[in-house]
C-alpha cells in the first residue's frame, strides 16, 4: 500500500471533507471480507433498524461490536458508517450498527431506550450470524459514545431488556461526551431539557467497581468535546472504582479523524484500529479458560485470532 505521511493524510482529510468524506470514505471502502446485512429490524419504527457485518473465514463464534454512530443526537444514518463497520469486520469481528430515534422525534433519553433495545435484539440473534453472545462489546464515536457508554455504567437500560452490563465484555469509547454538564452547545440543550438536565444524564456519574473494561480514545485537537473533561475525567473515574481502562491519547488525531482513522486512507493518522483490535483480543478474565477463535482473511498470510474467554 502506498505510504502516507502524516501530512499526506492530513491533506487528504481536508480533501475529503470538501466534499462529503463520509461518502468517499465509503467509496475506498472494499465489499470484500464480509457479508453485510440490511435493515434488520430490533423494534417496530422506521428509525429502529440495524445493518450487520459477518466477517468471512471464521470457523468458531466470533467477538461482536454495537457500534453507536454519532451526530449530536439530532443526524446519522447507519449506512453511513459501513467504512468503520467494514473495518471492524476485516478484523475478524461482527458488527452491529443500529440506527436510533433522534431529536426532535425524542430527547433523553428516548435514544437510549433504542440503544438498549438494539443491543437486546444483538444477545437474542446473534448466534445465528455466527457472533459469540458472551463476547459482546458496545462501542461508540461521540454522541454514539455517550450512548454505549451510558448503557455500559448505568444499568436502568439494559435491565429493561432483561440484561445487565455485567455480561458486557466491554466498552470502547471514542471522542465521546462522558461529564458535560453545564451543557454549552445551545443545539444540544433541548435534547437534555437543559437546564432541567439531572446529573444522572451523565455517563461519569454511574461508574461503579461493576463497570465492564473500558478502552478510551480521544484526539488532543478535539474542539468539539474537550478530551481531558470528558475521556481524562471518565479514565480517573474508572481507576478510582478498580476498573481496568485504558486511555489513548493521539496529537494527530481531532473529532471526525477518531473514528475516521479506522478507514484505511487515515490509518497512518493513528493505531485506532489495532487498539481496538488488541482491547477485544486481552479479554482474558481471571475466572474462565479462555479458548482461541481464528479467524483467515481473504488477503493470502493475514490470520485474525482472538481468546474468548466463555469456554
């Protein structure tokens, strides 16, 4: 592949974002290594569908990801992010991107009510796509961060699909909002009730020593979230109550790159996929004997392996 500087890349980001970088991003992105499956429903409304991605070459149950777009609670389509999705899948992992009901249809915390129930409809189904339902991990960019995060601490949503975050395997937050209270950005005031929003809107304030493993990405030259109130304070929090998290910090990294990182034209930009791909591969707890789950690429020599620690 040819080699990009980090300026290369940079310049390419500029590019792309004159002109719809999430359609050409999409457009570099290769059908191949995956099966996609489209609009499944997990609840009745037009908004409460889902597209998942089956890595190809997997002989045993594989690890999956809920992946939460962002867009301030108010945009997003989940086609929009199959250059994410199609990453993920290269790495041997099954991806679920669910679309979810968004301001001024709902506020808070009508879009998590759909989070949960997206991820419900992923424990209930997703042995029949060849995913591991004991290896399940959510994982957000920004606004969608918020949302797998908030499900990952505080257990109201997914008790009420007769879940627990206990049987998480873990969280991945990118870039996200975790502890934004007084909230500033006047678009996304009405989506909390400000100023009526309660401190138990905020993701920070649930975290307990029961918290699933969290792996935390944030770019220093995040102008939209500030990374050392949010993911920094998130991160202390974490460690105060006995959880492992890890926190990655990337200069060359700002809030649309995070996540657009895992597409290959930004790759040089950061490690954001290899993280994620090495968070998913740890998950060895101290309790289970942990069976290897392989998983052959398409691309002749490349061979995926991950330790599911169920079995």
């Amino acid at each position: 592949m040819q080699h990009w500087t980090r300026n290369t890349l940079f310049a390419a980001w500029l590019a792309l974002a004159g002109c719809s970088p999430v359609a050409l991003l999409n457009g570099l992105t290769p059908d191949a290594g995956y099966t996609q499956y489209t609009a499944l429903p997990y609840a009745g409304g037009p908004r409460q569908k889902l597209d998942l991605y089956q890595p190809l070459g997997c002989t045993t149950p594989v690890p999956v990801v809920v992946f939460f777009y962002g867009g301030s609670w108010q945009s997003g389509e989940r086609a929009e992010y199959r250059f994410a999705a199609a990453a993920l899948a290269e790495r041997g992992l099954l991806v679920v991107v669910p679309d979810y009901r968004l301001y001024p249809d709902v506020t808070y915390p009508g879009f998590l009510e759909d989070a949960a129930r997206a991820v419900g409809w992923t424990f209930q189904h997703i042995a029949q796509y060849g995913g591991d339902p004991h290896q399940v991990y959510l994982m957000g960019h920004s606004a969608g961060a918020y949302n797998a995060a908030m499900l990952a601490y505080d257990r109201r949503w997914l008790v009420a699909e007769h879940l627990a975050p206990e049987q998480l395997a873990g969280f991945m937050g990118l870039a996200g909002p975790y502890h934004f209270l007084p909230i500033q950005d006047l678009d996304v005031q009405p989506v909390f009730h400000w100023p009526d929003t309660p401190p138990d809107t905020q993701p920070i304030m649930h975290v307990t020593s029961t918290a699933p493993r969290t792996l935390l990405i944030t770019a220093e030259q995040d102008v939209v979230v500030n990374p050392a109130r949010n993911s920094g304070a998130l991160a202390d929090a974490l460690r105060r109550a006995g959880v492992p998290v890890e926190l990655r910090r990337y200069s060359a990294l700002n809030h649309a790159t995070a996540l657009g990182a895992l597409a290959w034209p930004l790759r040089g930009l950061a490690p954001v996929l290899d993280e994620i791909t090495t968070f998913v591969a740890q998950a060895t707890p101290d309790h289970a004997s942990p069976r290897e789950v392989v998983c052959a690429d398409q691309n002749p020599g490349l061979q995926l392996s991950y330790r599911d620690s169920t079995r």
